[in-house]
C-alpha cells in the first residue's frame, strides 16, 4: 500500500474518530423530578427582604467605617420576622457578626447547613436610579436595594422556607443548621469562627449550601437553553502588594531610578505572561455536561477536547472574561499608590493584584512565578491574603442528588451541572467539616442583574423572590 493511501487512510479513521464521539456525545434520559411546593405570598416575602435592604449592613475592612448598631438592627429583625424560628431553634452568635440558628431533626447526623451572608458592598447613591437603601419595589414589580442579589434575597428565601415549613409541623430527619455571617464581603472572620464552633462540637455536615452558581442563559457556548450551574469548588484567593523603592525627591531633579516607572515595568512584564491555560477536572465535568447540549459544530468540540484542547484555550484567551477565568489562574492589577501630588517623586510606589487561583496552582507556586518574572525590575512582593483553591464537592453522594433535583423541580426546563465557581465564598471555610460544599444562588439571573452586584442599581424581580423560596423548602423536604 503507498504511503499516501496509508495517509488518507489515517485521516478518514481519525475523521470517523471524531463523528462517532459526536453522535454518542448526547444528553443522558433526564429523570422527572417532582417535589413539593408551597405559595408564599408575595408581598409578605417582598416585603421582608425589603426591609432586611433598609438597614445598611455595610462592611468595611476598615473598622471605623462600620455601624456595628446596623449588624445588631438586622440580627434583631430577624427575631420580629420570624417568631416560629426564633421559638424553636437555638440561636447563637459567634465571632464577629456570625449568627446560627440550629434547627433539631430527628438526628443529629448528616446535618445540613444553609448558609448567606447580609453584609453588603457600599453603595453611592447618586449612581442609583432609585435610593440604593429603599427596599423600594417599583411599578413592575422589581425591589431595589443593595443586597437584592447579594445575597440578603438568599438569607430571606431560607428564613422564609424555615418558618413556614416549621408553622406546617415538619421535622427534618436530620439536624439543619441556618448560617450567617456579615463579613463575607470582606472575607472576614466570622465564617472560620463558625466553621471552628462546629468542629469542636464534632459536626459533620452532608450537605453544605451557599451563594454561587445560578441559572442562566447565554452564557455556554452553543446552548440555547437555560443552564442551572452549582459550584462544586472556588478558585483560590492571593492579594499581592508589589513595591518599588527609590531615594525619592523633587520631580524638577529626578533620580535615574524612579520606583513608579520600576513598578510599571513589573506590571507590564506580568501581563505578557499570564498564567497557562488549563483544564481542571470541575472544568471539564462542566464542559462534559452542559457540550451534550450544545449545537453540533461545539459538541464536536466539547466531545473531542482530547484533540481540540488546544484550539479551546486559544478560544478562551481571545474571548477573555469568564471562559478564560474558568481556564486560568487570573491576575488582575486593582490598586495603584504613588506621590500624593505631581511634583514630588515619591520614595516608593505600590500596587496591589488579585489572583484567582485556579485548582493546582497554590498561594505558594502563584507567588514564586510572579516573583521569578520580576525578579529584575527591583520590585518586591507581599501576600496580603492568601486562600488556596476549595477541594471538589463530592457528587457521587445523596447530598448532591438533593440539590440537584430540588434545582430540577424548581426550574425543569434548565439544565443542571456542576462548574467551576470563579468567585470566593465564605463556604470555602466549611470544606474542614462537610465532603459537599456546593454554591447556588437560588435564582435565574440576566446578563443585566450579574453585572448588578458591586455595581449600581442592584435589584431583583420579586416573582423571583418567591421562586428562591420555593427552592429552598424543596431542599427542606430532603434534609
């Protein structure tokens, strides 16, 4: 046989390969799931989490920018909003601002926890097209306010779903425990000092459930239908402060060494060499279930990443955003500190970066590759903070398949998989006590409400409210 029918040979094979991988590359028979519901009302969950909005739970890192007799307002809100909850369960306060609220099940085992946080980002109020602190639901039925989304909504779906199951006679056949903190925003200390409490209790979570993921449409490549996204693990947190150093002096007689233009050399150098492109086993469980769904030229793709991989990660570093954050360790420049005013050449320049640390990098090797492409610019590094990545959530166990199918009962028409969460949580902490820690904000947001939170003009559809509801009286039912 010549060499080139060998060649054409290869190629049909290798063609044949890839078309078969494709047509076997389909969703599975998807299970009916069917739970029970209940019909909040409307304007009484409305109007709860309207007021929780009211009260300016802002957290600072620095402590004199904080109203702690505003975190008191909230917790004590929560006792007039809820009295079935406050008769029944344990209450108790840990650490800083951490409240958990223990409700008895028939067994103290395989507890779960539901987990938010009600401290909030600041908010200018003359961005806002509406007071950022109102609570005000408009004539569209839309409630604004600072915490809609982030997560005070999640704090209010739980309580809400709690107190009514509880008003209704039921006991859970397991210990539930109700989570909050209100330093999450600035990843502060209570949740470690929860998450400290129960172990020295010896409590054991199966299930550990916080914001993250959500449901969305658009977002994956080639899939028309809405995708319902639970976070099985978080990338990692590394703030770095770069520093250069110089005699400083007047601008008029400058120094040959000048640390602002030494830092902008350092800065420059990082961001020609991002870190590589990688793919991480949630990644690929991500791209394994949502590619089954997606229009063929992508599930040719998706089904074939062991020959394509290569063209998926120059897709992702052209498209940047969150496909390439799902892909990398990410390096994002965020602080910037020179003279107080142009015509002092100060002594030294800083900068502050936050990295995301994708799985398999660490705190310790992202340092060292960022140190080793400075090493000749006369900067030094500092770790501020520093988190390395989540372990994976356990999905082959029961826990999992509860919020799965109260996920699939609530929205049955999304697609439920798990992903990559890109963002940090305080659920990381509780990785030391619970092999499922998974996060999903119970409600299906637009491209225009994500980009709401941190931002102006956060706010929520209050048909959405009762739907997060729903949710979590689903993932009662199993607890």
């Amino acid at each position: 046989m010549s060499p080139a029918l060998v060649v054409v040979g290869v190629f049909v094979l290798f063609i044949a390969v890839l078309i078969i991988r494709v047509l076997l590359f389909r969703p599975g028979d998807a299970d009916i799931v069917t739970m029970s519901s209940h019909e909040f009302d409307r304007d009484t969950v409305s109007g709860h989490l309207s007021r929780m909005i009211r009260i300016p739970t802002v957290s600072s890192r620095d402590p004199g920018q904080v109203d702690s007799a505003r975190f008191d307002e909230f917790r004590a809100l929560l006792g007039d909003l809820y009295p079935t909850i406050t008769a029944q369960c344990e209450r108790t306060l840990i650490g800083e601002t951490g409240v958990v609220y223990r409700w008895k099940g028939r067994s103290p085992d395989d507890a779960t926890v539901l987990m938010a946080h009600y401290d909030v980002v600041a908010a200018d109020s003359a961005e806002w097209d509406k007071p950022p602190f109102s609570g005000e639901i408009d004539e569209d039925g839309v409630l604004w306010g600072r915490g809609a989304i982030d997560t005070k909504i999640t704090l209010c779906a739980i309580l809400e779903a709690a107190e009514m199951r509880m008003r209704n006679g039921f006991v859970p056949e397991h210990d539930v425990y109700l989570s909050f903190s209100g330093d999450e925003e600035i990843m502060g200390p209570s949740a470690p000092a929860i998450v400290a409490w129960m172990e020295e209790k010896s409590i054991h979570p199966a299930l550990v459930l916080d914001e993250g993921g959500a449901v969305v449409t658009g977002v994956f490549p080639g899939v028309k239908k809405p995708c319902a996204v639970v976070g099985i693990t978080e990338k990692g947190v590394l703030d770095i402060e770069f520093s250069a150093r110089a005699a400083g002096g007047h601008s008029s007689a400058p120094a040959l060494r000048q640390p602002v233009v030494d830092l902008a050399k350092a800065i420059e150098k990082i961001s020609r060499k991002p870190f590589p492109l990688r793919l991480t086993p949630a990644a690929a469980k991500m791209f394994n279930t949502l590619g089954r769904h997606s229009s063929f030229a992508f599930r040719l793709l998706f089904a074939n990443l062991w020959c394509f991989l290569p063209l998926f990660k120059l897709v992702c570093k052209l498209s940047g955003g969150e496909l390439a954050a799902l892909m990398r360790t990410t390096c994002c420049f965020t602080v910037l500190e020179g003279a107080p005013q142009y015509n002092v050449m100060p002594p030294v320049a800083r900068s502050g970066a936050n990295l995301r640390l994708l799985p398999g990098d660490t705190a310790v090797t992202a340092r060292d590759r960022l140190e080793k492409i400075v090493r000749k610019t006369g900067v030094t590094l500092r770790t501020v903070y520093a988190y390395d990545p989540s372990p994976v959530a356990d999905l082959d166990g029961y826990a999992w398949k509860r919020v799965h199918d109260a996920v699939a009962s609530t929205w049955p028409d999304a697609i439920v998989s798990p992903y990559l969460m890109v963002a940090c949580t305080d659920s990381r902490h509780f990785c030391r006590v619970s092999p499922t820690v998974l996060k999903f904000s119970a409600m299906a947001l637009t491209k225009e409400e994500r980009a709401s939170m941190h931002a102006k003009n956060e706010r929520i559809p209050v048909d959405k409210i009762v739907t997060a509801c729903q949710f979590f009286w689903r993932i009662l039912e199993t607890a």
